[in-house]
C-alpha cells in the first residue's frame, strides 16, 4: 500500500512528522511512503502550489496523508498560486467530495470547553461537508460597480452533486445514531432551495434514518445551545467549513480534530482518501513546538480505517489519544506545556501499552 505525505506549510510539517512517528511505531507490512511538496513551499520550490508531481502522486497513492498548507509570505500572491489553491486542486482533481468531520467530547476535556461541561460532554456528532462545490469552486472575478471594486464569488449545487454527498451522510447516519441534519439556508439561497428537495427525495431510501433540516444560523446557535442534539449533520462546503471550526472549539481545541475526504475510487482495503486536520497552518505558532498534533494524528486513524482497512490499529490509536488527553501531557491550546513532540511520543507510549 502506497500513502503518499504532503506535510505543507507552517506547522503542517511539525504534526505530521509526529502521525508518521505513531504509523512507525504500528510496524505495519507493505507500506510504502511518498513525500512531496504543496503549499508555499511547493510554489517556492517549483513555481506552484500543487505541482503535477505532486498530484501524480497523490493520484498514485492508497491514500494521502496532508499536514495543512498557507503561508503568510504568499499572501499577496494573485489567487492561482496561493497554497490554499493546492488543497481546493487536490480535492477536486481526486474528486474527493466527502469530507467527514467527527467531534466528539474527551473524557477530562469538559473544563476546556467553552461550552458547559455538561454541554461539552454530550459531543458526538459527524459533519459530513460536500468538498467539491459551493462557492468555493463557482465562477468568481472582481469587476466595477457604481460601490467602486466588486468582488463576487458564486454558489450553486446541482441535484447530483446534492445526492451523492446525501448518500454518504445517510450511510453514516445508518452507522451511528440514526439521526441527520441537513443544514442549509433554503429560506433566502436558491441553492439551498435544490439541496433541501434533493435531500428529502434521497430520504425515501433511508426510511430508518430520522431527517431534519435547520437554517445554518440556527445550527450555528444550537450547536453551542445543545449539541448533543446533532448526530449526523449534512451540509454543503461553506457552511461545514465554517459549523466544524465552531464544532472543534466546543470539544475544546482546533488542535483536536481529523478529517478524511473521500470521494468513489475504491482501494485494495477501501477507500481512496485524503486525510488532514481541520486547522490551517497557524502561522502564528509555526516553528515553536506549540501545534497539537492530536487532531494529525487521528487523521492517520482515519487514513488507516478508510483506506487501508486497519480498524483495529485505527481504535488503538483513537484509544490512545484518549488516554494521553486523560493524562497530564497537554499543549499550549489546551491549558498545558507539552510541545508537538512530547505529545506525539506519549501517544506513542500509551499506544505500546494498549
Ligand atoms: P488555523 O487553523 O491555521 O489557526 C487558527 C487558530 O488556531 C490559530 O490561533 C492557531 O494557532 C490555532 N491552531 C490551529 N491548529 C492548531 C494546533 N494543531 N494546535 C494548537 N493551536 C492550533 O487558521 P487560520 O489562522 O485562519 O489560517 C492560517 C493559514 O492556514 C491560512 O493561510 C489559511 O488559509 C490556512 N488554512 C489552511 C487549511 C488547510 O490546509 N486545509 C485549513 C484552514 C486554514
Ligand atoms: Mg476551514
């Protein structure tokens, strides 16, 4: 099996080096890794943020391992070659429309939350966000207007688009709680409008599941309000962007939380994938020591679940996490002073103790 590493920009390298140090200490057979640059430091080294060497190597893997990608020295940048155009690229030259996005409460985490502990400790849902469109990939441009400079970016979901990204939310809905969410704001967005009907045609195959629908500033409020109410929330690339960074902050930290983007291409062992914290590359601590590498690190569990078929090592790492977050051994985004490092090697430690 092939796992291709893009580590990125800031402290992407930082907590990838600590998920690759977790994978060698599984001593898994007939595992061959790739590494190659993306981001800022791809557009320094070769003139782009996503080299084709780069997607040919993606494209040839089981799975990608990603750090996170955006550097402040490429911000001035015109669009096309900023880093954060490399991870838009991958997503949508992989075709990896699913990105799933768990959060739930760590035992001795509640007094981190900013939520109530009570409220902290009944975390435990899924944000299934579609990855390929939405205004993040719609005609955008600046033009005039009698307001001076018009920037304007455009939003638009088409029905199978829609129904692909309900399927995988069904089916991980299937596999949980049996309850999803479709988050949208149908009552202003002509989008949103197709997205519902879609969803709620798509629902008559899934008679089990219990489907709701709630205005994304709604879902925005009851997720600090009672997110123990969500299981399975299902929404379109904007809005999970936004209700997974809020979702991260209630469990306690950014710092904490993986995702896999998957799209139809079928492994060996299951699904080929993408896999990468939610969180950027922090700049502002970049260098330090500081990164947590937990939520890289469980984004390894995922890549090992999904693609590679490995669910006992994926729950032995998971549980390992657990029982370092239980511990003492805490970063700087959790309260404590343990670096990058040192939080990397006690998972290592509790991970030879399961
Ligand atoms: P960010 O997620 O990088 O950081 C937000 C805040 O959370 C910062 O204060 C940071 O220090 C903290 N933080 C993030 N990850 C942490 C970790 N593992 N441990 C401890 N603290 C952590 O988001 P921001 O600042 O908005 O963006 C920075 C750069 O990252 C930008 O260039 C942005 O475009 C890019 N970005 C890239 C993403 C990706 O590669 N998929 C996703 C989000 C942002
Ligand atoms: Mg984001």
């Amino acid at each position: 099996m092939k796992i291709a590493v893009l580590p990125g920009d800031g402290i992407g390298p930082e907590v990838t080096r600590e998920s690759l140090k977790v994978l060698d200490a599984l001593s898994l057979p007939q595992l061959t890794l790739f590494e190659g640059d993306v981001g800022g430091i791809a557009y320094k080294r070769h003139g782009h943020p996503l080299p084709s060497e780069t997607l040919d190597m993606a494209r040839a893997a089981d799975a990608v391992l990603f750090g996170a990608v955006g550097d402040p020295e490429c911000d001035s940048l015109p669009r096309q070659h900023r880093p954060e155009q490399a991870i838009l690229g991958l997503r949508s030259e992989l075709g990896l429309f699913a990105n799933l996005r768990p959060a739930a409460g760590f035992p001795g985490l509640e007094d981190l939350s900013p939520l109530k502990p009570e409220l902290a400790r009944g975390i435990d849902l899924l944000v299934v966000r579609e990855l390929n469109g939405d205004v993040y990939f719609g005609e955008k441009g600046e033009r005039e207007s009698a307001g001076g400079r018009e920037g304007w970016d455009a939003m638009s979901y088409n029905e199978a688009e829609v129904e692909r990204i309900a399927h995988t939310a069904f089916r991980a809905a299937r596999k949980r709680r049996k309850k999803l969410t479709s988050v949208d704001k149908a009552n202003v967005l002509e989008t949103s409008r197709v997205w519902r009907e879609v969803v709620v045609q798509i629902a008559d195959q899934y008679p089990d599941v219990e489907l709701d629908h709630m205005y994304v500033d709604n879902a925005a409020m009851q997720l600090v309000r009672s997110p123990g109410q969500f299981d399975v929330i299902l929404t379109g690339n904007l809005f999970g962007d936004i209700l997974s960074d809020q979702a991260s902050a209630c469990v306690g930290s950014i710092g904490l939380l993986a995702s896999a983007s998957l799209g139809e291409r079928q492994t060996d062992l299951g699904t080929f994938g993408l896999y990468e914290p939610i969180h950027g590359s922090a700049p502002d601590i970049a260098g330090q020591g500081k990164a947590n590498p937990v939520a890289a690190i469980l984004s390894l569990a995922m890549l090992l679940r999904h693609s590679l078929g490995r669910e006992t090592e994926a729950g032995q790492i998971e549980r390992a996490v657990a029982n370092t977050l239980t511990g003492d051994i805490r970063g700087a985004d959790l309260g404590g002073t343990a670096t990058t490092q040192e939080i990397g090697d006690a998972v290592i430690g509790n991970l030879k103790s399961i």
